[in-house]
C-alpha cells in the first residue's frame, strides 16, 4: 500500500508579511518616488536635474514668502534623488551662486549638503534671470541623455528686457535641454516670460497656486500618485533615516494612529498582498485636503 502524499501546510499571513518585510528592508535606504521627482506635486521625468530658482526681492512675499515655500518644494524634491542621479541648484538675484560647480551626484552626503544650502537662501535684490539659466544649462551637462532644468520664479527679469533673456538663453540651448518653468508669482508679464521659456526649450510651464490647499493619498508615502510596494520601501527607511524623509508623513501614517511605526508598513504589505483592509480616508483612489497633523508638515504629492 502506497502512502498518502504528506499535505503541505500552509504558512500564515502573517508569515508572508514577516517575508516581504525582510525582502525590502535591504532596499530602505532612501525614499524614492517611483521613476521621477515631484515638484508642487507635478512630476519631473527627467533623471538629470538643475533648479534654478529665484531669490529676488519680490520672492520675500506672502507668509509664508513665496522664496519659502519654493525652497520647501525643492528640498522635498532633492530628497526624493535616487544615487545615480546627477543634480545641482543655481539661485539668482543681482548675482548668481550654486550649490556646486557643476551637478553631482545625488548621494545621502550630497543631499543632505544641498537641503543645507536651499535653507540658507534669502530673499532681495532684483530679478537677473540670463546668467542663471546659462549656468543651469552649463551645469546640466551634455553627456546625460535625460536631463533637465528646473525654473522656478514670480516674475520678469528686470535686468534685461524678457524677449532679450529668452532668445539668448534659447541660442545658448544648443543641447535642446528641456527648461521646466514653475511660477509662483501674480505678475502677468512673469508668468508670459515664463511660458515663452518653457515653449522655446521644449519645457513645461506649471503656474503654481500657493494658497490652494495641500493634498494627499494615505499610503501613498513618496508621493508618486500609487499605492504599491515602493510605498513601503519608503516607509520603512523612515526606520534607518527618519530625518531624510520630506514627503507627506500623514500619508506614510498608514493606520491613521498619529504615530510613524512599523505597523504601518505592515499595514500597507496586508493591504497590497494578501486584501486586507485598505488604508483609512483619505485612502486608495480618494485626495484629501491636509490641513494640519500632529506628524508635520504635509509636502504636496500627486493625487488620483
């Protein structure tokens, strides 16, 4: 008489939690967002980025000034670099300064070194916009074949006359590199310069309206607009580095308890993997509006 084949037990749920947590903790070293970084929760595709961002007087306006909030929207999107993409952050006034000399690498080192430099930025002094974007199309480089630049600015330069400032940044353009406008201003001669050099370099322009209300997707921690395993990547790294984190801490609270835990990670693993319930409102699918939140600051991300 044969005997029975021996049955395989089935491992519990919990098991493959206790699986999948160990499968992705190697990768928590960072929170990525995806293929691409958000910026006033608008992506940016390509890999290889300079922001070039205003700090003219006029920039010091509003409360928080509009320089601030820019500055909020760069560090977030620096923190969400992976390793091997390149960066740099040129400002402007009367003169033009940078963070480096030319874009590095984006290395937790590097990050944490630029986050440093964006804070120190102040407001003041006129709006000469030329010489910045020809350093950001410098600094960009030529051998990267994704790559970018990031303006971001209220109004006209007022060193030279607009229509002179687009058509020499677009003659030194030779590269055809993509200049991405985020206007953050009410002037409208600002945002017709801005639109011209986002039409003239093959870029994007994004008029940015800094009193609409923030938003947010919960488990939906690095802010790419899906709810998928990254998402728990990302969650855990708050573990090894909860001071790199920028994103939305109210969506990586996943469980709804006001607290950043490793049960919401596993919260989020149950959900995606094995049907367990979804994240609490606003969650999977919905967009709701932060307002304030014992975890901080909420930084705009993309929502369904």
């Amino acid at each position: 008489m044969f005997a029975q084949p021996r049955q395989r037990r089935r491992r519990p749920a919990p098991f493959a939690i206790l699986t999948a947590c160990l499968v992705l903790l190697p990768q928590a070293l960072y929170c990525e967002s995806g293929s691409f970084v958000t910026m006033f929760g608008h992506p940016v595709v390509e890999q290889h980025l300079v922001w070039v961002v205003d700090r003219s007087f006029t920039m010091g306006l509003g409360t928080p000034s509009r320089l601030d909030r820019t500055k909020d929207a760069i560090r977030n999107a620096i923190q969400q670099l992976r390793p091997t993409q390149r960066f740099n952050v040129v400002s402007f006034s009367v003169d033009v300064t940078s963070f480096e000399s030319t874009a590095v690498y984006a290395t937790p080192a590097n990050r944490a070194a630029a986050v440093a430099w964006v804070d120190g930025l102040n407001a003041g002094g006129p709006t000469c916009v030329q010489e910045a974007l020809l350093a950001g199309l410098t600094h960009v480089g030529i051998g990267a074949t994704s790559r970018a630049v990031v303006f971001c600015g209220d109004d006209a330069p007022n060193c030279l006359p607009p229509s002179t400032t687009v058509l020499n940044v677009s003659a030194a353009n030779v590269f055809g590199v993509p200049i991405h406008t985020f206007f953050v201003g009410s002037n409208g001669l600002g945002l017709q310069f801005m639109q011209k050099i986002a039409n003239w370099t093959g870029g994007t322009l994004h008029q940015v309206d800094l009193a609409a209300p923030t938003t947010f997707q919960r488990g939906d921690a690095n802010g790419d607009g899906n709810i998928d395993v990254t998402d728990v990547t990302c969650i855990l790294s708050l573990i090894f580095d909860p001071d790199a984190y920028s994103g939305c801490l109210d969506a990586a609270d996943v469980n709804d308890s006001d607290n950043l835990e490793i049960a919401d990670g596993v919260s989020l693993l149950w959900y995606l993997l094995l049907q367990g319930p979804p994240p609490p409102t606003p969650g999977p699918g919905t967009c709701g509006i932060w307002t304030t939140g014992l975890l901080g600051v909420c930084h705009q991300s993309l929502c369904p």
